[in-house]
C-alpha cells in the first residue's frame, strides 16, 4: 500500500486520506511564524469540531504528511498491516 499524497483543499491546507475513502484523517494547515517561516499544524481531523486536536507542528508538508499514520484495528499479520514506519527503525 503507497502513502497516498495529501489533497490539497485551498492555498494552505491539505486533507489527508488514510483508512476511510471519504473522510479525512487529518488536516495540515500552514502558518507562518513571527520569523517568516512556514509552520504546518496537524490536526486530527473528526466531524464533530469539538473532537478535532492538534497533534503536531512541523517545518514541512512532508514530515506532517508522515505523521499521520494509518489505523492499526485490523489484525492482517505483521508484514501484512499498514505501511506505517516499523518501531524498530
């Protein structure tokens, strides 16, 4: 299974799919710092708004991206799960 690549919604923000193919997962949306810089807020996305957290900042759309990982509920064998990083390294 590839990382599917976040959607982008409008100028800065991007929905990101994971294990449902209508809702998203999370939303990243960029700021920019007091310094100027690009600033990329995850966040958990739910229907309810009361639900949605903030779970990361990151300096990239691609280490944002890669926060968010898939749901593990599904038992499918150890190789056979989602494409999430190995805790091993």
């Amino acid at each position: 299974m590839t990382r599917p690549k976040p959607i982008r919604y409008d100028r800065d923000t991007w929905l990101v799919m994971r294990d449902d193919a209508v809702l998203p997962k999370a939303v990243i949306r960029r700021y920019t710092d007091k310094r100027g810089r690009d600033q990329y807020l995850v966040i958990r996305w739910d229907l309810d708004p009361g639900q949605r957290r903030l779970m990361s900042v990151c300096e990239s759309l691609e280490r944002a991206d890669e926060l968010v990982l898939w749901d593990n509920n599904a038992v499918r064998g150890y190789w056979d799960g989602p494409p999430n990083p190995h805790p091993g390294g």
